[in-house]
C-alpha cells in the first residue's frame, strides 16, 4: 500500500504512519496541500491522510 500524508508527522498522524510502515507500506509526507496533489499526480497513493488543520482549498 502506497500511503500520502500531507501535513506534519507529529501527533497522531506521526503514529499512525510508524504502525503503517511497520506492516509494510510506503509512507510518503507533504508539507503543505499543493506538495501532496504533485504527488498524487506524479507518484499516486493508495490512501491519503490530511491534517484536519490544513486548507484543503488547493
């Protein structure tokens, strides 16, 4: 599994991307919204998790 996480890894969405990793997926972050969409359209991701604190805008 391809996982995208846009935002910061600390928190909750930090463990969550240690506990996917250790079961085998690839973990990519972005930093910020248009980061993750160049991501998404050059690299693709099976799950994208977003801080709920980011504008999701673009």
């Amino acid at each position: 599994m391809r996982l995208l996480i846009i935002g910061t890894l600390d928190g909750q969405i930090g463990a969550a991307s240690q506990i996917a990793m250790a079961r085998g997926a690839k973990v990519r972050q972005a930093e910020d919204v248009p980061a993750g969409l160049e991501v998404l359209r050059t690299q693709g991701a099976d799950l994208v998790m977003i801080d709920v604190k980011r504008d999701i805008k673009g």
